[in-house]
C-alpha cells in the first residue's frame, strides 16, 4: 500500500462516515418541529422516535472528527483549532442535546420539559445550519493561511493562522448559508419520513407529518438547487503536487462541475442520489399510505454527501481551499498523516463492516416495535 492509496483510502472512508452523519441528521431534524406541535401528545411522540437515535447522530459526528484528526491532522488543526466559534457553537449545541435528552423526563425536573425542549429544538437547528457552513468551506474556502516552518518557531509555533473572526465570518457567508439552510430542510423531511415509518398512531398525526414532509422537502430542493449552481460555477483550484508537497495552485473556472464530469463514478453516485431523495418523499407524500420513504431518502443522501466529497478531495482538487494565500489551501497529499500512520490505522478500519452490521442490528432491534401513543402513557421509560 502507497502513501497515496492510503491517502485516497482515508478520505474514501472519510467521505463515507460524513455520508453517515448527514442521513443521522434526521434527529436534529424531527427536534427543530417540536416547539411547532400543536399538542403534548405529538411532542412527546417526535420526542421518544427521536430519542431512540439521537445517540447514533453524536456518536458518529465523534467518530468523523476523530478519523479526520488521525488520517488528515492538518485539516483539524487548521478547522477545528481556527474556525473555533464556529466549532464551539456546534459542539454546545451538541452538548444542550445530551443534556436534555438525559434530564428532561427526569423526576423533580424544576425547569419543566419546556426548557429541554427549547435546548433541543436550538441543537435541531442551530445543529445543521452550521455543520451545513462547515463542509461549504469544502468548496468556497476560508480565511486562513499554513506556514508549516513556523513550527520550529519555540516563541510561537503555530502552524495555521485564522482570520481574526475565528470562524464568525464563514458563518455569515450567505454562499455557505445556502448550504447549511439546505441541511436543516433535508434534515426534517427525513425526520418526517422517519416518524412516518416509526409511530404507529392516528391518521391525523400521519397527515400532518406528510404534510412537513412536502414542505420540508420542497424548501430543501429550492436550496440545495442553489448550492449545486454555486458549486457547479465557482472557480476551485486545480493542484499540482510531487507526492509530499504543494508545487503550485492554480484557481481553475468551474473546477467542480469538470471534476463531475472526469470522475463517472462520483457524477454517478450524485444522479441515482438525487433520485433516490426525490423518489422518497414523492412516493411517501403522494401514496395513501407508504411507510418506507426514509430509507430511499436516506440512502440517497448517502450517495449525494459521498460524492459531494469526492469531488471536493480527489482530481488534484484542494479540498479546504484557502481564500487569502492559495499555496496555504489543503489537499489529501499535503494534510495527511505519515505512511506508517495510515497504514496503521488501516488495519483497524478493517473493524468497520462489524460495528456497521452491530449498529443495524441494534437500530433493527429497537425499531421493531413502533412506537404509540398508548406506549407513551403506560411507560415510565421514556425522554
């Protein structure tokens, strides 16, 4: 195995655990409705289906952090240790849902469900938008500069310097907004697609949640519409690389749509993606009756987020493009770890398939039996 394979290996798995956490999305999804319930009885059923995953959305949003940080270290020192107010707001707003999610059902709760509510409807939201903000700077780039010699500087050995903002302004870029606002929809009409499938209850309640579903949905293809038209027409920058290091970086015009059009199998992924999200909440909105929407929403968007990183890391493509110093833009050659380490870590990822197979398992065995409006009265197990 070559250093490049393994690169190419890593932002592969990389590409796949991300694919991961943007279908998992659909909790924080289902958590922004709940201050727009109408009654109690509906609140608490979106509640407990969502309660039932939200383990899964933080585990793997973790593990995608934690495979970046082993396999492209540069990356995260640059992103996670520059953009920090962005990545603060994220990781809070992750941590008001476990929070919540922990004491809100409690007994001798003195600030009332209300209130954890509230914290996971802000994590829904607030959640999405600005992991949408986090991968658009895939493609639009960000405020930083890499002076990898700095680090033999012992009075101030930092590597990657940030904009004096630290990350505020990549949140208020309306091209990354368009992004994230497109995430938060997708992400609810899963949700709805999901409780479709997951409650057994009352036509009212299935009406209404076909009802988000095609709202939702229409929001979230207007936007993510946007953001192809953005990706397909913006200039990315084409690198030239000897194996280690940047030799130069070149801005190239519609850089993304050539990368589509010279990679079949990531355009390919992207189309039967689409399609797929497309046929989910058509057929669930307009059948009388169709519970299983969520996974042909779900395994598209898989398809859709795998391919958007393709195309953002591979084609000698700068993958977190830097806007004020081009030669400081990351790729998977100049930002991963050392050959040994990959190759390490190589051999550990051959555990992935089984805690894969162990994760469906687990998500088969709490979802065979639906959740009710009954169960939520007569149970004292629950959020």
């Amino acid at each position: 195995m070559t250093l490049e394979y393994l690169q190419n290996y890593w932002w592969l798995l990389s590409s796949v655990l991300g694919g991961l956490l943007v279908f998992l999305l659909f909790v924080q999804g289902g958590q922004s409705m709940l201050l727009g319930c109408r009654d109690n009885s509906s609140r608490e059923l979106i509640v407990n289906s969502m309660g039932r995953k939200w383990e899964l959305t933080f585990t793997t949003l973790v593990v995608f952090g934690g495979a970046m940080f082993a396999s492209f270290p540069l990356f995260y020192s640059t992103s996670f240790g520059g953009a920090y107010w962005l990545w603060m707001l994220i990781l809070f707003s992750f941590i008001l849902q476990a929070v919540s999610y922990e004491y809100r059902g409690k007994r001798g709760n003195i600030y009332g469900t209300r209130t954890y509510d509230i914290f996971l409807f802000v994590n829904g939201c607030v959640g999405c938008v600005l992991l949408g903000v986090a991968v658009s700077m895939f493609f639009f780039g960000a405020h930083f500069t890499v002076a990898k010699g700095n680090l033999l500087d012992t009075a101030s050995p930092v590597i990657s310097t940030w904009a004096p903002t630290h990350g505020f302004e990549a949140i208020f870029d309306w091209k990354n907004l368009v992004l994230g606002i497109a995430v938060l929809f997708l992400a609810r009409t899963q949700a709805s697609l999901y409780m479709m499938n997951n409650i057994v209850s009352d036509q009212r309640f299935f009406e209404e949640l076909k009802r988000r579903a095609l709202i939702n949905g229409c929001i979230f293809v207007v936007f993510f519409l946007g953001f192809m038209a953005l990706l397909l027409t913006c200039t990315g920058y084409e690198v030239v690389s000897d194996g280690t290091s940047t030799v130069s970086v070149e801005p190239e015009s519609f850089k993304y749509f050539h990368n589509y059009l010279s990679m079949w199998w990531a355009l390919s992924a992207l189309l039967i993606g689409v399609v797929m999200v497309l046929f989910g909440i058509g057929r669930s909105v307009f059948s009388r009756h169709y519970t299983g929407g969520i996974w042909w929403s779900g395994i598209g968007t898989f398809l859709v987020v795998c391919s958007l990183l393709w195309v953002a890391g591979y084609g000698q493509t700068a993958f977190y493009p830097s806007i004020d110093d081009p030669m400081s833009s990351l790729t998977i050659r100049n930002s991963s770890s050392s050959e040994f380490t990959l190759e390490v870590m190589s051999w550990v990822s051959v555990l992935v398939p089984f805690v894969l197979a162990y994760i469906a398992y687990v998500w088969h065995s709490m979802d065979r039996k639906k959740l009710t409006p009954s169960e939520m009265e007569s149970t004292d197990h629950k959020y």
